[in-house]
C-alpha cells in the first residue's frame, strides 16, 4: 500500500496553489496523511477529491470551518501497521520520549507544526514522521513531502521527496 504524508500547505497564505509533484503523488497513493494547517477549506476539498483515503488533522493555523470537519488526532491502521497524526507535538529536545508516551498505541506518529523534515524512532519503537511542507520551505533548503509503503506489518521505503519551484 503506497503512502503520501504532507502538513503546512497553507493556501492560499504561503503558496497559490499545491505543486504539481504533489498532486502526482497523491493520485498516485492508496492513503493521504495531512498533518494540518490547511488554511484555507478549498484545500480540504481538493485533497478529498483527489485521495483515495484521505487521514487527516486540523493545525493550529485553522479555523472553525476546518476544526469542525477535522479532529485534533486521527487514527487509523493499515496492513497491521498503527497510524496516528497529529499537528504539533512540542520542541524537539525530547520529543521521541514524549510522543511515545502520549500515542502508546501507535506505531508510527505523523506530525507537522514546524516544517522541518523529521525521521527518528523512540526508544520503545515508535517511528515519528514529520513531511515538512510542499509549500513554505521556511528554514530548510527546499519544501518537501513523503512517501512510504505499508504492508506485512511494517512500514518500508520511507522516502523524502524535494519540491521543484515555483510552486
């Protein structure tokens, strides 16, 4: 089962309209993750259009409109894998031991917030994601997303993906 992950697309604040690379992708993934701030709901409903399985959370940046059609956290499982998402989960120092400890049903924890690419496992075994952003590169030398693949109980090919510009 082929996996998209993105977070902070913030449209129309940051970018116009989401890259085409990125819509590639996500018509070519069995299941979309989108660690939240959305911004905007036109993008919601792009992303519902286009997914096949759309798994997704509100960010910090949404309002109302947003809130009341995404949870906080989402969860799902897939191939036996456990999924969850969220959009923030606090400062870096520290941040595997305490994720672990708030999703100790998960096997992998997707996250956004601070649009930096981020691929670390806890001790315990939890594997923290975070996609950056396809649109708002902030710090980082170029905007991004993920991929990865799920099947036989376990997540492989995790795969950090570049952004060509001009979005």
């Amino acid at each position: 089962m082929r996996l998209l992950m993105t977070s902070d697309t913030h449209l129309p604040t940051r970018a116009r309209r989401l890259p085409p690379v990125l819509l590639d992708a996500m018509a070519d993934a069995d299941v979309v993750f989108h660690a939240g701030d959305w911004v905007d709901t036109d993008t919601l409903d792009l992303f519902e259009a286009r997914s096949a399985r759309l798994v997704a959370v509100h960010g910090n940046n949404d309002g109302a409109a947003l809130r009341a059609r995404l949870p906080e956290v989402a969860r799902i499982e897939l191939q036996g894998v456990r999924f969850a998402v969220v959009h923030e989960t606090g400062p870096a120092k520290g941040r595997e031991e305490r994720c672990e400890a708030r999703f100790p049903d998960a096997d992998v924890l997707v996250f956004g917030h601070s649009h930096i690419p981020w691929d670390s496992s806890a001790p315990g075994g939890l594997r923290l994601l975070n996609p950056g952003s396809p649109t708002d590169r902030r710090r980082q030398p170029t905007t991004t997303y993920l991929t990865a693949l799920v099947g036989d109980g376990r997540l492989s090919e995790v795969h950090l993906h570049d952004v060509p510009h001009p979005v």
